[in-house]
C-alpha cells in the first residue's frame, strides 16, 4: 500500500514542503532515498523502539520511503514522526484518511514522547500557504506555531497523541494565541535603564541618536568609563517593533532553534559575541548553512565589546552585511540569503593599556603602540560607522550625585517620534525604514544643504580628510538630528554636531 505524509524542510529563513512516500511490499528490507542525512537514516532505530514501546509494530515487509523532491537535501531528526505515521498509515495499522492533510513533523525518543525541533515558524506558515488543515509537532514548539492564524496547530508529547488523533479516540485540541494581545505585552520597564547611568550626558545625546536613525556606533574610552553599561542600555530606548519585524525576527531564532517556549518575540534582541569567534559564526554558515551573530541581532543591536580584540578577517567579513543588510551563504547547489539589518554598536580602549591622554594614569603605551593597535580596525569598516564618540571616566562629583536621570521610557518617546517622521518619508520605499538605510539618492534628495552648511561640511571635508562614504555618513546623521529637532530642513548646527561624532576620522587624533 502506498501512502503520501507530508513534512518540511527549513532553507535559510523560507520553508519548503516535502512529499514522504511510503510504500510497503512483499519482501524484506528498509529503504529510505531522496538525499537523506545521517540523522534521518539512523530514524529508523528510533522509530521501531517508540512503536514498540507503545504496542505497535515496524511490519515485517519491504519498506521504501521516498522524500520528495528527492533532489533536495533533507537534515535532522524531525522527519522521524512524519515517517512513524506513513509507516503505521501504510501498513494499515491506523487509519489513512486524514494523514494527508496535516503537515507533521517531530523527532521522537525511545518511550515515542516527542523532542523539540527548530525551524517552527517557517514552516507553519508554509503549510498554511499550501492550504494544510493542520500541523503536528512536539509540545514545546507550540506557541511558535500559533502565531499563524487559520491553521490547526496541535501540540503533542507522544506519538500514540498523534494515533489516536487519525484513529478517532482522542480529544486532541488546537493550540490558539491572540498574536497581537501577545506581541503588545511591552516592557515598559526594562531590565537596564538609563537611568542607572550617572553623567555621560553628551554619550546619552549621542545613543538617542544612533537609536533615532538606527545609525552604528562605536565608543572609544578607557576601561570603568561606562561604555559597555551604555552599550547594554541602548536597546531600551528603542522604538517597539512592528508586527512585521517580530515576524521576521521570530523567524530568526526559530530557524537557530534559539526559541524555547516562546511565541512572537516582541523584544529586540541584543547580541554580544565574544572575541574570539569565527568569522563563520559571525555571519553564519557551515556545511548546514546556520544563520549567524549578525542575522541574529536582525531588528535589533549587534555589541562588539573590545573591538581591536576581534581577528581582522572577522570584522572584515561584515562589511557587506553592514552595506547591504543581508548576508547571502553560497554553496556548490544552493545559495541562502539571510536578513541582517541590524545596529551596530562597538567599543574600544585607544591604546593597548587602555588609558589615553589621561594625565592621571600610568602612560604605558608609546604612541606607535597606538597607533598599531587603531590599525587592527580597517578604514573600510570605521566609515560605515557613523558615529565615534570619545567616552571619557565619570568624575566622583556625578558618581556620588543622587539625582535620578532620565529614564529610557522617557528618551524612548522622543525616539520613537523621530521614527515616525521617518517611517512617513520612506513610505514608498519597500527597504527603507530609518535615515541609516538611505542610498546615495535618497540622501541627496532628502538632505539638502543651504550655503552656509555646505561650505561648513566643504572645510570640515578638506581639514579631516573625509572619504566620501564619510561625506554620506555626516549628512544621514545630521537629518536624524533635524528629526529629532522636529525641523524640515537641515541647519548649519546640525551639520557641525554631526561632524564632531567622526572622532576617529580626525588627523592626528593620537597627538
């Protein structure tokens, strides 16, 4: 008898159905094809114990499975309930009516209680594309799939659930969420708050506004000054995320299997590598291509504590994600392409002992250590920053001052209206949300100058010897300030603010 269950397969962030075929005949033997991995052939072993332990039987006859498209690699151990049931529907010892309207999937233990598989969300949706009647899978991945509404998601912890489900014996009950009462569950009062942060008034202006036009940032001070506890705060004053960008998120994390017991993700997520990662696990990719650290922090904040610490071929393979906000994996029969839209945001000492022109500390470092150690980041990656800011050590004066700053929430507001300003301009624009993602064309469209501004951004270009990618740099930064200012056009005070946040760019910036 042959039977047709259906699974799917999790490409880069987009699902794709796969068709099992399961046929048994006279004779013996086990055979599975269609470009299985090592995971789904030992399957096999995992199945007949599960249905032995709960009173059924792997039949003693020929078994062929066929997984279409054949000519597609199919990985991991979540096709073993998909390919129990095709056996049992096709052996005749459940029903087989209904098997064929139901996406299932699950990777099953000895006893048949159900594991936690990755890639959820992308497949839901898929099999809601295709018009599936509903989707089976372990429990713990529940909530992730009941985002998708007008879908049957069914949350099962053993396969006898899923038996006596085609069989007519059990009372299984779709799982529902309301996504929207979920995804408005917002934090209003984060976990670190600005208003923790003593002083460093000029870094707190300059964080709004790296938030305000999602604008990458790098800080540069010596070790205690409050870079990395500023760095930890920048996510709270974020503006919450769209329905759209939880999705896209959620997506994610769902494909990392970073999700436990989660629905949509209605935070944006913060990611801080150590330095010592590869540049593989960076940007993603492997012989299972993986999403990486930058599509992880996809909507949200990328931190790279101790810049110079990270090995060059590392940061320099995320030059073009920085540029185009996506990174795409090539290999010899496939190419995935993850998004990677992300905030940058890095931190460094200016000298190997850490300590700079600070007339207090111990000079360890000579000038030509400095200087060395600044070269470790490339001028390519320095210029799609658009923001350097010096953080200098808070005095004991502000340390000891008990007066409360401005909270997050508060900074928050004026955020979120400047990107409303934005979200308005760029409206005709599919992949443009916040002045950041602005092309040549847009800018010179949008960030006109009158003379006196132009021919201060002419001397301060001349002085500092600014690359023209520097050029784009100011102006995108300077309209964010006009944005939050709540002006339509740019002003000569914007343009001087957002030249002063090109430290590194300056000549003789160690002298």
């Amino acid at each position: 008898m042959l039977i047709k269950v259906f699974g799917s397969a999790v490409f880069g962030v987009e699902a794709t159905t796969i068709t099992v075929e399961v046929n048994i005949d006279k004779g013996i033997g086990y055979h599975l094809v269609g470009l299985p991995d090592n995971a789904i052939k030992e399957s096999s072993y995992r199945i007949a114990a599960a249905l032995k332990n709960n009173s059924y039987q792997l039949p003693g006859k020929k078994i062929t499975i066929n997984m279409a498209p054949a000519d597609l690699r199919k990985e991991g151990s979540a096709y073993d309930l998909t390919l129990a049931i095709g056996i049992l529907a096709a052996s005749g010892q459940i029903k087989a009516d209904e098997v064929g309207k139901y996406i299932i999937m699950g990777e099953l233990s000895l006893d048949g209680s159900l594991q936690p598989i990755k890639g959820v969300l992308p497949i839901a949706i898929k099999a809601k594309e295709d018009g599936f009647k509903g989707f089976f899978l372990p429990k713990q991945n529940v909530k992730e799939a009941a985002i998708v509404a007008g879908l049957d998601v069914y949350g099962v912890e053993n396969v006898t659930e899923v038996i006596d489900f085609f069989e007519g014996r059990g009372t299984l009950e779709p799982t529902t969420i309301n996504t929207r009462e979920e995804f408005y569950k917002t934090l209003d009062f984060p976990e670190f708050d600005f208003s923790d942060v003593k002083g460093q008034e000029s870094i707190k202006r300059c964080m709004e506004i790296a938030a305000s036009g999602g604008h990458n940032i790098i800080l540069i001070g010596p070790p205690g000054s409050g870079k990395t506890m500023l760095a930890k705060r920048l996510p709270s004053i974020l503006p919450p995320m769209t329905l759209r960008e939880a999705l896209e998120t959620t997506k994610i994390h769902s494909v990392a299997g970073k999700l436990k017991n989660v629905g949509l993700m209605n935070q944006r997520p913060f990611r801080s590598p150590h330095h010592t990662i590869s540049n593989v696990a960076l940007v993603g990719g492997g012989s299972y291509p993986q999403p990486g650290e930058i599509s992880m922090s996809h909507n949200g904040v990328l931190f790279l504590d101790e810049l110079p610490e990270f090995k060059r071929e590392v940061l320099e393979v995320m030059r073009q994600p920085l540029e185009d906000r996506e990174v795409t994996i090539s290999r010899a029969k496939f190419t995935i392409t993850y998004p990677s839209s992300f905030m940058l945001v890095a931190s460094m000492n200016p000298s190997p002992g850490g300590y700079f022109n600070d007339p207090d500390a111990p000079v360890s470092s000579s000038p030509h250590e400095m200087q060395r150690y600044l070269s470790k980041i490339s001028g390519p990656l320095l210029d799609r920053i658009d923001i350097h800011i010096e953080v200098t050590p808070v005095p004991f004066e502000k340390l000891s001052d008990n007066h409360k700053a401005e909270s997050s929430v508060e900074i928050r507001k004026r955020v979120t209206k400047a990107r409303e300003v934005q979200t308005q301009r760029f409206e005709q624009f599919e992949n443009v949300h916040y002045n950041a993602q602005m092309n040549t064309k847009q800018i010179h469209e949008y960030c006109q100058l009158d003379t006196a501004s132009l021919q201060l951004l002419k001397t301060a270009m001349e002085r500092l010897n600014l690359s023209a990618r520097a050029y784009d740099r100011i102006l995108k930064v300077s309209r964010t300030i006009a944005d939050l200012e709540g002006t339509q056009n740019i002003a000569s005070h914007h343009i001087s603010e957002a030249i002063q946040y090109r430290s590194l760019d300056r000549e003789g910036w160690l002298g």
